[in-house]
C-alpha cells in the first residue's frame, strides 16, 4: 500500500518545515489537525483534588498552560502566594513566561534543559528540602514525579489542565493512509470520535513514550516510532519509512 495522504495530530507549522521537501521529493500530502485542546480545571475540579497549595514551599511547571491555569485556580480560590515560594521550570522558556503573572526575580525561579534530570539538578541538595508541589495535566507522563520519587523528595502532583477532545466527525479518517499520534490524548479523541474505527491498513507513527501504551492498548500496531538516533523528528522518521518503502 503506497503512502499519499498523512494526518499529523498538531497545529500546522508556522514556519518553514521539513515537511515541505518531502511533499516535493515523494509527492505525498500532510495535514495538520489537532485531535483535543488544553483547558484548564474549573475552581471545582481542582477542589477534588484535595491539594492545598500553601502546603507547599515550590512549584514545578513543565509547560505556560499549566502557569495559566495555577495562578487562575488561586485567584479563584483567594489563594495569596508568598513571595518565598520558588519556582522550578523544565526549561527557561517556561520560566520566562512566569512573569506574566510574577516579579521574575532569579533568587527563587530555577529551570532546567527541558528534561526531568536537568530539574533535579537544579533543586541539588540546597532545595532538596522543600515541599515540591508538581503542576501537571491529565495525560502528562510521570517522568519527573518517578524522579522525585526516586531522589525521596517530599512532593504531590496536581492536575491544572485538562485534555479535550476536539470534533474531528467532519474529518474523513479514511482517507489518510498514515496518522502521527503524539499524545494519549490523541487516542483518546480518535476513538471518541469514532467509536467504530478500525486501522485496516492505516500506518501510525508515535511520537514520545507516554502515546505508546494507549495505542498499544487500543490495539494500534506502530509502524514508525520517535525520537530514535536515526530519527530524532517526526519528519526524519517519515523520511525514512518513505525513502525504504516507496
């Protein structure tokens, strides 16, 4: 079965993609459609919880929409945050974007390379003492709460955001002879929307680790997984798949 028509589960690129060559090299044709949004937790939902923020001495982000929904939430709540709290961010784009909502003061705002292990090493053993409050999402994977885990951290995670399907009814998933999936929230929208779907020839790519247990669990055979060495992006991942198989 040749490859013309591939669904990539995200918002369009803004600028130029490697996409673009493949298009001209093998002639196939991608479209950009997200399969859910982020919204973040109603007052209520987060109450569930049972989480109280001023427990907690640092806050760990790992993404801008999870900062949104945490200030929103104690603003909700009437929640005063001191000015001792410290903030420990996956990566300095995240911790830039602190100062939407706070004065940016470098004494208690930390950031890592984007990875769980670059947040530990900026807690060390100088903050190893504090009480971590991590912000997650609903389809977040575990990696840096199995890390503070490991280290003996005193630590509880919070949902702020929440993943929501968006309608793809009007999508012609038939049509598309390859599908890139990145989150499980992806598999969770494409079987809500079509509760009858069955692959039957259709290839997917993952992309990540937390999207591989989902699809496996749907029953979803992988034809192409990423980041490896030899393709360390979506893009490079088809490429190849293409270049082996056309």
């Amino acid at each position: 079965m040749s490859i013309k028509n591939i669904l990539i589960s995200q918002q369009p690129p803004k600028a130029v993609s490697p996409y673009s060559s493949i298009t001209e090299k093998y002639g196939v044709h991608f479209d950009f459609i997200p399969f859910f949004k982020i919204e973040p937790l109603s007052s209520r939902e987060f109450r569930a919880q049972r989480i109280n923020i001023l427990d907690h001495s640092a806050i760990v982000f790992s993404a801008r929409s999870t900062i949104d929904a945490f200030f929103h939430i104690c603003e909700e709540l009437r929640i005063k945050i001191p000015e001792t709290m410290k903030y420990f961010c996956s990566s300095e784009a995240v911790a830039m974007y602190l100062q939407k909502h706070i004065v940016y003061r470098k004494r208690k705002i930390f950031f890592g390379d984007g990875t769980p292990a670059s947040i530990l090493a900026q807690i060390g053993s100088k903050h190893k003492g504090e009480k971590f409050l991590i912000a997650t999402s609903d389809s977040a994977n575990n990696d840096i709460t199995r890390i503070f885990q490991e280290n003996g951290f005193e630590y509880e995670s919070a949902i702020f955001v929440k993943s929501v399907s968006q309608d793809l009814t009007a999508t012609d998933i038939r049509s598309y002879d390859m599908i890139v999936l990145y989150n499980p929230a992806d598999v969770k929208s494409l079987f809500e929307n079509f509760p009858d779907f069955k692959a039957d020839g259709i290839r997917f790519v993952s992309y990540g680790k937390s999207v591989i247990k989902a699809m496996q669990e749907a029953g979803l055979d992988i034809a192409i997984s990423a980041p490896t060495a030899e393709a360390p992006s979506v893009s490079r991942a088809i490429e190849i798949y293409l270049e082996k198989n056309m």
